[in-house]
C-alpha cells in the first residue's frame, strides 16, 4: 500500500482522536475545525427515542452543553477502528453526577469523515445497570 492511500485510510482515525482529546480537555474552541458545515449526530438520549442535531453550530453547542452538563467527563478509548472514511470508537465515560456518584458508561460511536471533517456521528450507549 502506497503512503498516501496509508495516509487516506489514517486521516479519519486522527480526526476521531482529536474529538476525543478536545473534549477531554474541555478544549471547545478546537471543536469547530473537527465537525463539517452539515454534520449529523445521533444520540441516545433523551429516552426512548434519542435526537438530532444537525448543522456545525448546534454540534459544537451539543458538546459544549454535554461538558458543561458534567464538567468531570473523561472518555477512555477501548477500541478504535478506522476503515478509511468510517471510525468504530468502543468507549468508556467517567462521569460524576450533581450527587457525587461516579458514574461509568459504555458505548460505541459511528463516525463518517470526509475531507478531515466529522460528517456524522451516532452514539450508542449501553444501559447503567440500574436502568436495566
């Protein structure tokens, strides 16, 4: 495989990887130049359905409000695959809530990249076992 194939099927994975860094550094100034102009995100809550969001704007305005939200989030990477344009990234979050319980979740985000830009994301999330 040629360097810049090799380079193709990376760039994805690096873009993923700086979305996973900016957010764990609560750095949201860097979240614009990660999500394309039509960028959709999938996400599981609110319960049962999920939402929406669609457009760069309301992206940023989603991570920004989740991290402010809970300002103690960190994602942990378990696996994170790249088969060029798409990403698998399997996950762990550590969270504290308002109550000072840690929670931790698991999941699993979709990404499709184009032109080093996140163009979808949809989240999935493995239910606490208190939801069960």
């Amino acid at each position: 495989m040629t360097p810049i194939k090799m380079s193709r099927i990376e760039s994805g994975v690096r873009i993923v990887i700086q979305l996973i860094e900016s957010i764990n550094n609560k750095a949201t100034d860097e979240l614009i130049c990660l999500f394309s102009d039509d960028i959709v995100i999938e996400t599981p809550s609110p319960l049962p359905e999920g939402s929406t969001i669609s457009g760069q704007d309301a992206a940023v305005g989603y991570i920004k409000e989740l991290l402010h939200r809970y300002p103690s989030i960190s994602l942990e990477t378990e696996e994170l695959i790249g088969f060029g344009h798409r990403c698998i990234f399997r996950w762990k979050a550590h969270v504290k809530i308002d109550t000072g319980v840690e929670l931790k979740l698991r999941g699993l985000t979709l990404f499709l990249v184009r032109e080093n830009k996140i163009c979808e994301m949809l989240v999935y999330q493995k239910k606490p076992a208190t939801e069960r």
